[in-house]
C-alpha cells in the first residue's frame, strides 16, 4: 500500500490568513477612534495633587515636570517627569499616578536640610544623613551651623566622605537630635573636631556637650535650658556630665 507524503505535508500546511482592505480600513477606524477618545476633552487634567514640600512650592514642581492643568493626561511625559525629580537631590523618591478621569497626583518623599557645613567661602546644605542637597555663599535660615570635618571634596547628592569618619557621625546625629528637639530655629553652631570635647554655641553661650555618650539627653537638656535663657546673656555651660548639676556661668 503506497503512502503520498507530499499530500500529507499539503494537508498539514496552515492556511494563510488574508485580510482585506475592508479589514485594513475597519482597524485603522477602530484605532483612529481609541485616539480621538485618549485625547478627547475627557481627559483634559483639571487636578494635580502634589506632595506639600518645605523647598518647592506646588507651581514650581508643575513647572519642573511640564505639567498644568487643562493639558491632555497621555500627552503628560510622565518618563521625562520621573526622571526630572529622580535628578533632584532634594527629592529622595517620587511616584505619579493617574486617577481617572481628570486626576494626576504626584508624591514626593523630600529631603531636608538640617544644617551647613562652612566649604571654601560657601556653605554646603545637609540634610540628616550628611547628604549634600545644596552648595550656597549664604544660609538662608537658622539652622546648626557644623565646624571640624575634615574632607577636600564632595559630591552633590552625596553623603560627605570626610577623614575624620567620627566626628562625621557625630554630625549626622547631632543634626537628628536637634531636629527632634526643636532646635533647628536657633543660631547654633557646633564643633565637632575633638570627638571628646564637643562644642554648641547657641546665642552666646558656649555649651560643653563633651562625647555623645547620653547624646540624645544632653541635647534634650540644652534645648530645654537654652530655652530659659536670655538671647542676649552671655555665659558657659558644661553638660558633658550629667550627674552633676547643671550651672549656667555668665560672663561679663
């Protein structure tokens, strides 16, 4: 019994699919009309919920991003967006979603600066991890002012790599607890080049913090008796021990 393969193959062969100019035309409708809907009036943006920030203002993120209300949601370049704020070293991350229809919320988890570092005539902005957000030939608010690290350069962005890897860690938790204090307002300024012997100056008076063993209660301390004493009162105060009593020395 004789067997046509070459019938078999032909029969196995799958039938070619062929569209129509009329289907051609049907799809390019259909697609016409999803394009004509996305960019109709109905998405037409009239929101735009925005993180509250300390550093910018909600017109000046809109303007960072290109976004405004009244502009079509897909017309939005939601990559150039996050690569916008992702580049901002004030901005530690961000997320922008839609909420349909006429909604766009962008969230921002931001970062703060928590006090100066004097560099070559300028000042470096800090936030609470040492990062640098900034660099700027003034301050422009009170805020703990840092002596004593030593480093030849940074990065903006960047946590300061300073050779004196302690007193580097001492600011960064200097810098916390005076957040965590309320003491961000004040004119301070802080030496922290002798780990041992650690000097805030508040006003005019020299507080001698010592080492930051006890850090956090010795800085709750100083806030609390800082704040008892008159702004123009010049004097010295030694909290580097703790069990002793806590004297203010004035000085004429």
């Amino acid at each position: 019994m004789s067997h046509d393969i070459r019938k078999d193959k032909k029969e196995r062969t799958p039938k070619k699919i062929r569209i129509g100019k009329k289907g051609i035309l049907t799809f390019l409708c259909v697609l016409a009309g999803i394009c004509a809907f996305l960019v109709s009036p109905v998405f037409t943006i009239k929101n735009i919920e925005i993180t509250e920030m300390e550093k910018y203002t909600k017109d000046e993120i809109c303007e960072m991003v290109n976004i405004k209300e009244g502009m079509n949601m897909f017309l939005f370049n939601r990559f150039y967006a996050m690569k916008t704020l992702k580049s901002n070293t004030y901005i530690e991350s961000a997320k922008i979603s839609y909420k349909l229809p006429d909604t766009v919320a962008i969230t921002i988890d931001e970062r703060k600066v928590r006090g100066y570092v004097p560099y070559m005539g300028s000042y470096l902005y800090i936030d609470e991890e040492g990062r640098v957000l900034e660099v700027s030939s003034e301050m422009n608010r009170a805020l703990p002012v840092v002596y004593g690290l030593n480093f030849s350069s940074f990065t903006l962005g960047e946590k300061i790599e300073a050779e004196n890897k302690e007193a580097f860690d001492i600011m960064v938790n200097i810098a916390y607890l005076m957040s965590k204090y309320e003491l961000l307002d004040m004119v301070v300024k802080i030496d922290v080049s002798n780990p041992d012997k650690i000097l805030a100056y508040v006003n005019k008076v020299e507080v001698n913090l010592g080492d930051m063993s006890n850090g956090d209660r010795k800085i709750r301390t100083m806030a609390e008796v800082i704040k008892n004493i008159n702004e123009n009162d010049r004097g010295s105060l030694d909290l580097s021990d703790l069990s002793k009593p806590i004297i203010f020395k004035y000085l004429t």
